[in-house]
C-alpha cells in the first residue's frame, strides 16, 4: 500500500506534457494582431455577446495566427475563399477590410474570389463580390480592377488542358479517353473554365491557386478524391506538408472540427503515399 502511495506521488509531481499553446500570452498577442487590422475598433455584434467573441479572437488571432505555417497574406486568402464558399457576408466584409489593412491588395483578393467559381459556382462568386466591392469602395479603391485573363475563346481549351497534363500527369488523357462521347463536354468545360480560363490568370502562383482550391473544396466538405487530388497539387506546387497543415488550420474556425479533421485525414493519407 506505501508503495502505491509513493508511486501516486511520484506520479502527480510529473510535470504535465507541453502544450502548444504555451509560450504566449494569448490575450496579448490577439490584441497586437487585431489592431493591426482594425485599429480600435471592434467587431459587430461583440458588445452583445463578449464571452463568445472573446473567445473567438484569442483562437482565430493568437492561437490560429501562432499555428498556421502559411504567410500572412496566404492566411487572409485562404479565410476570403473559406467565408466566399461559406457565404459568410458579415465575417468576409471584416476579413477584407482586415486583409487591405495588412497590404494584401485589391487584386490579390479578388483573384483569390474568380479562382473559386470553378468549385463553388458563379451565384456565389458574384454575391461575395458584392461585399468586397463595397469594402474597396468605401476605401476609395477605382473600380474595376485590372483585367487577369491570359487565353482567349480560340486557346482556353488548348491552353486548360496543357496545364492540367502538366501538373496532374498522364491520368488527365486517360480519364479524357476513358470518358463516354456524350460525357465529354464537361471533362472539356472542365479544361477550358476551370483550368484555361482560371488558373492561367495573372496575379497568384499556382501554390496560392492550389491552396485556394484546398479552401474550397475543404469547407465543401464534400468532394473528398477532389479535395485529395488537390493536396496533391498544392504539394507539387510547391507546398511543403506543415503549409498543407497551415491552410487547414486557417480553416478551421470558419468551418468547424468535423470538416476540420475530414480534411487533415484526407491530407495525411496524401503525405503517406508520397513518402
């Protein structure tokens, strides 16, 4: 019976395992990395439920912000196309604003938009525009911006399809030769729209159009061989695992744990063929 005493003890005076919370103060640090942002100010509807908010700016902005192995500006485009597929118009309006703040700029954001029509489709797209323009109107920002396109209506399928071979291999002709004749306009319109008419656009590399891709499809939360596919291409993109990790990370206080750990499963099975 001493004996188990002692070991009980013994036991209770370990030190706990680390944490990867420790080492910062996160009240602090959420309150350095929003004022950045949005100076004073603080975020609408806060003042009727502070416990709530408070606990969301100690996650999102200390603790997400510590985590997410991804640039700041990957970070912000990675949220917009999360709250965009969400139709999240009240959170997107104050990331924006947030994002501008941290010279992200006009086209980056709304590049970060266009690239996710292919997945999410033009209605949402286009009722996510509205919110942005309205923030880069009320910042004095002309518009429209830039044109980003690079094909036209006579190269966009040459152009897609060129693309998609070379950076998802061989497999894109043999799903185009395995596919029925009165299939193949979509496996056709899926070169030209998604990959000639979009990825070819100016502005963003392909690691950020790849990890944008992962955002949408991952707040889906419904595509998982796509989604799979896509980590894939983030990777040969140029990604390394822990930034993979970083934009599922940035996720996922917009889209909850369930699809949170959907995706980072999704995402080891991945990293695991490719050792």
């Amino acid at each position: 019976m001493k004996i188990l005493v002692v070991l009980l003890i013994i036991i209770l005076a370990l030190p706990a395992s680390g944490s990867t919370l420790d080492g910062y103060d996160r009240a602090k640090l959420a309150d350095e990395n929003y004022s950045k942002m949005y100076g004073a100010s603080e975020f609408s509807g806060a003042e009727n439920d502070p416990e709530l908010y408070a606990v969301m700016k100690k996650y999102i902005y200390a603790d997400i912000t510590v985590q997410a192995k991804i640039t700041q500006t990957e970070r912000k485009l990675v949220e917009i196309a999360v709250l965009t597929t969400n139709q999240n118009h009240k959170f997107l309006k104050h990331v924006v604003a947030g994002a501008l703040a941290l010279d992200v700029t006009p086209l980056q954001i709304r590049e970060a938009v266009y690239h996710i029509a292919p997945y999410i489709g033009f209605p949402k797209v286009f009722e996510a525009l509205d919110v942005i323009n309205e923030v880069f109107t009320e910042k004095g920002i002309k518009l429209p911006l830039e044109n980003q396109g690079t094909t036209t209506d006579a190269d966009r399928f040459e152009k897609g399809l060129a693309f998609q071979v070379g950076a998802y291999g061989e497999r894109i002709n043999q799903m185009r030769d395995a596919t029925p004749d009165y299939q193949k306009h979509l496996q056709d319109d899926l070169s030209a729209f998604c990959f000639g008419d979009t990825y070819t656009r100016g502005t963003l590399d392909m690691k950020m159009r790849e990890m944008l891709t992962m955002a949408a499809i991952g707040t889906l939360g419904t595509a998982e061989a796509q989604y799979k596919s896509h980590v894939a291409g983030t990777l040969a993109a140029g990604a390394t695992n822990e930034e993979v990790i970083g934009v599922i990370t940035t996720m996922n206080p917009y889209i909850g744990f369930p699809r949170t750990l959907n995706a980072l499963r999704i995402a080891n099975e991945v990293f695991d063929a490719r050792k």
